[in-house]
C-alpha cells in the first residue's frame, strides 16, 4: 500500500485535521507494512537479495552477487595499469611482444669463440678463430694441400686406411711378396686364370666344360674342346646331372638349340637349367644340368636339318650294363639269374617259359579268393582256350553238368527286445527255391529281394499283407511248439542288386517275450551261378 499521511490541519483544533484514533490506525498501517516487508524484532536478521534493488557489483567484465565470490575471476584488464611483471605467470611468446628487444635492454648482448667476439646481430664471414685447442676437424674440410715440410716425421702404416695397392694397372707384371688373402672380397672381370699347380676351394660354382662350335658347312656342327681331339663333326656328347656346361657358339650363322625331340628338324626347346637356348653366333649356351633331366636330349641347328647330335646324360648312351649279367637298352632288359620284385605290372602276355610254385596261382570263384595254387587243372567236360594277353577262357562241354544239392545257410541278429526287430544278410546264392525257414525261437522273418525293400518294409504289423512287387519274397511266423516252418510249394527268391550278389536281406521280429540274439536257418536250393 501506499504510505499513509496523518492531515494536521491549519491550525490547533480547527476540526479540519485527523482525530487521534485516525492518526493512530495510520501509523500502525505503516509500521505494519515495514514489519511485514523487513520481519518484526524477532525475526529480522537479514535482508534478502531478491529484497534489494541493486544485489551484485561487476569489476572488468566479472559480475558477482552479493554474498559470492570468485575465486579465478576472468578480468578484461585492458584499462588496467601498473601491473607489477613479478606477479606473471607463465611465458611471453615472440608474437607478444611488440617489436624487438633491443641489445641494450640485454645483460648479455654478445658472443666470442676462439678469440672472435661477435654482437648479437652482426657477423663475423671470415673469423681469425685461435684453433689451438679444437680437436675432430674433419680433414675432408681442409682446403689447399700439406707439404712434406709440414709433416712431422714420416706417415706410419698404422695412420693409413689401407697398406694396399688398389691398382696394378701401371705395373703390367706385377709379383706378390707373399699369399694374397682375399679378405672375403671377390676378384671380378672376364679374364683367363693360368695356374700351374694345385687350385683348391671349398666349393666351386663354374662351368666344368666348355665346347667351341663351329660349321662344317651345312651339314655338321664342328665341337672343339674336352673329350674331343680337334674339331669333331656332331659328336655325342656326355654330361653329368648337377655339373655345369658352357657351348660357345663360332659357327657363322648357325643358331644351336637343345631340344627334346629327336635330329632331323627343328623340336620342341628343352630349357630348365638352360640360359641362351637357341644361341646364335657370338652368344654362349650355358647349361646347369639338373638333378631330374632325361636321360637322352638333343642338339639341333634351327636352319639346317642335317646339322645335330645326342646328348645323354648320366649314361653312357642307350644301354646300361650292369655288371655281368644285366643289360638295359631299348629292346628290353636282358638278365642272367633271378629277378625278384614286390610287384610286377602288365598281363604277362609277353612272359615265356614260367612255372607257377607254391602260391604262385591265386584262385577265384565269383571274385572272392578260395585259395592259392601252383598248378590249376581243368577236369572233364571243360574246355581251356589258348592263353591270350594272359587270359584263358574256360568253357562246359558234353556231359550233360550236374544238379544242385540244397543247402542250409543262417544267420543271426544282434540281442533284441521282445517285439524289437533285428536284421542280419545271410550268404546264399544270387537266386534260389526256398524249401524250410527255421528260427531259434518264437519270431517273424521276413526274406528280401534287397536292402531298400526291407528298410521300406519295416513299419508293417504282423498280418498284414505286403504290397505286390515290394520286394518280399516270403515271411514265417513261428512259435513256442513249433519253431520251423516247411515252404510248400517252394518259393522263389532271389539278389536283386545291380550287379547281383549272394546276400539274403532277412528282418525278424522277436515275439519270445524276453531280450535275445534270434538265429535264422533257411533250407535251399541254388539256381544260378
């Protein structure tokens, strides 16, 4: 509210002013505002910013409320001076100051080396340095050169880098002192090497031979070098797998080539271990001969047919001997004596005059082994062709053959719970007539013509029919009184695999009432071979 005013009047008791009670009730207006604003006596003891019109102060660009502080206050001192430079913290960059600072404002202003004292910012192109006392200066920065009279003494070998010569040049026949050591350094260059006496070295990596070639005209090669004596015309040449061999080509116009395919014409390049194949004249065909190369290449001139020869390596040509008694060569290999082998390969069509002994013959029937035999002997009503490629074909004649006997196979399942089924294969024959099945106790079997037909019959029950052409050729079931069953008429079974072969597919099922192994006999007759 607005203060409230007490009216006086003009005069003493003119009426016109408030009465005492009015004036009263203003002054309490008054004092109960102030009371309400600033709290009564009890209750006053601070007054609160949001009470004050002004309630901060702000000193170069930091305001700060009464009551708070701030301890690192980011002055704008742009105005301020007299800032004490002892109270700076950190360093003054060269982009700080502003200009340069001058020699005099320095304590130190200048420098000196060697008995030259140069200011700062002068320079000094050629200084008198006093180098009495510097040690290390590089003698590559020397300039001029050193007299004789300014070498005390002599120069000992010692302060030399190196005692030797590094050039012979001038002394066309120069002699060692002594053994030249190498020092595990190279001598290189084309050059020829004479040595009279003994070379010797841990390893040599060198050409063991060299042929000069030259021409005979169109028609020959002339080799002039090891082996030979003077120029000979398309020699055979001898190498060593693991040797190196160089053929310098002379022959004017001859490119000399080593090929796989025999002389005559140009053939197919042999290069491995090869460089320069094909050389023409000038050029030298050098030649590592590898550890696999054949044991017969050739040499061929490229331009001319008749211009060529063999090469063998590792042999000594187209036949091996082995001492007395053995010969290798192109027509076979001829020994005196026993050759005995792990194996040998072929029909033995080309074998003459060999007696089987002991196990030397193996016997089969229907491609299973029945044993082994020196001597087969075919009896009556066979007959035996000539052998032919190592086969003898054997054939029924006459007599009119002879029947079967019936036969008892079996077979027996693994342990199997009661109404659990298990299978077994019995070895039978490829088809046959079935006469009696039997079972070692209460159960039913069922025969197959193969293995699919009996996986895909396995969910079937008991009395229930198969369907026509699954594969079943007959099923028994069995009992406790009676546990073998007699097929009348006869049932016709049989393998229908692709190729056939012996097995019966059996399946049984165990109706004994307890966990066994089941074994199945089945009587009979084979009709097929």
């Amino acid at each position: 509210m607005s203060k409230l005013g007490i009216t006086t009047g003009s005069s003493p008791n003119d009426g016109t002013g408030d009465t005492l009670l009015q004036g009263a009730v203003k002054i309490n207006s008054n004092f109960d505002e102030v009371y309400t604003f600033l709290g009564n006596g009890s209750t006053l003891t601070t007054i609160a910013n949001s009470k004050l019109t002004n309630s901060s102060v702000s000193f170069g660009g930091v305001s700060v409320a009464l009551g708070s502080s701030d301890a690192t206050p980011a002055f704008d001192l742009s105005d301020a001076t007299n800032y004490p430079t002892s109270s700076l913290s950190g360093t003054i960059t060269n982009a700080q100051l502003a200009g340069s600072i001058s020699n005099a404002k320095l304590t130190n202003s200048s420098v000196s080396f060697g008995g030259v004292s140069v200011t700062l910012g002068s320079s000094d192109a050629t200084p008198a340095f006093d180098l009495s006392d510097a040690t290390n200066y590089p003698t590559s920065s020397l300039s001029g050169t050193i007299t004789n009279a300014q070498l005390a003494g002599s120069i000992a070998d010692g302060k030399l880098a190196s005692t030797f010569l590094k050039s012979v040049v001038e002394d066309t026949t120069p002699q060692l002192g002594g053994n030249l050591d190498a020092n595990s350094k190279n001598i290189t260059g084309v050059a020829n090497l004479n040595v009279s006496g003994i070379v010797t070295a841990t390893s040599l990596d060198a050409s063991i031979s060299e042929w000069v070639l030259g021409a005979n005209g169109l028609s020959d090669y002339t080799f002039t070098g090891p082996g030979l004596t003077g120029a000979e015309n398309d020699p055979t040449i001898y190498l060593v797998r693991g040797q190196k061999y160089n053929f310098k080509n002379n022959s004017g116009g001859h490119p000399f080539r080593i090929q796989s395919t025999p002389n005559g014409s140009t053939g197919t390049q042999y290069n491995d271990g090869i460089t320069n194949n094909d050389a023409g004249n000038g050029v030298t065909l050098n030649w590592d001969v590898q550890f696999d190369a054949p044991e017969v290449l050739y040499y061929q001139c490229t331009s001319h047919a008749s211009m060529g020869g063999k090469i063998y390596i590792g042999n000594s040509g187209e036949s091996i001997i082995v001492g007395a008694a053995v010969t290798i060569n192109s027509s076979g290999i001829n020994a005196t004596g026993i050759i005995t082998a792990t194996s040998f390969t072929g029909d033995g069509s080309g074998l003459s005059g060999i007696v089987a002994s002991g196990s030397g013959v193996i016997v089969k029937h229907d491609g299973s082994t029945v044993g082994t035999a020196g001597t087969i002997n075919f009896g009556t009503n066979l007959d035996v062709s000539p052998i032919s490629a190592g086969i003898v074909t054997i054939t029924a004649s006459g007599g009119g053959g002879s029947l079967q006997n019936r036969t008892v196979v079996s077979g027996a399942t693994t342990s199997i719970e009661n109404n659990g089924i298990g299978n077994t294969d019995i070895t039978g024959f490829k088809s046959y007539a079935l006469m009696k099945v039997g079972l070692s106790t209460s159960g039913w079997i069922r025969l197959y013509t193969d293995s699919t037909s009996r996986t895909n019959d396995s969910s079937r029950s008991v009395g229930i029919d198969p369907t026509p052409g699954s594969g079943v050729i007959a099923e028994v079931v069995t009992t406790g009184i009676s546990t073998t069953q007699v097929i009348t008429p006869f049932v016709m079974g049989g393998n229908l695999n692709n190729p056939s072969d012996a097995t019966i597919y059996v399946a049984i099922k165990n109706l004994s009432g307890s966990t066994q192994s089941i074994t199945a006999n089945l009587t009979i007759l084979q009709l097929e071979a």
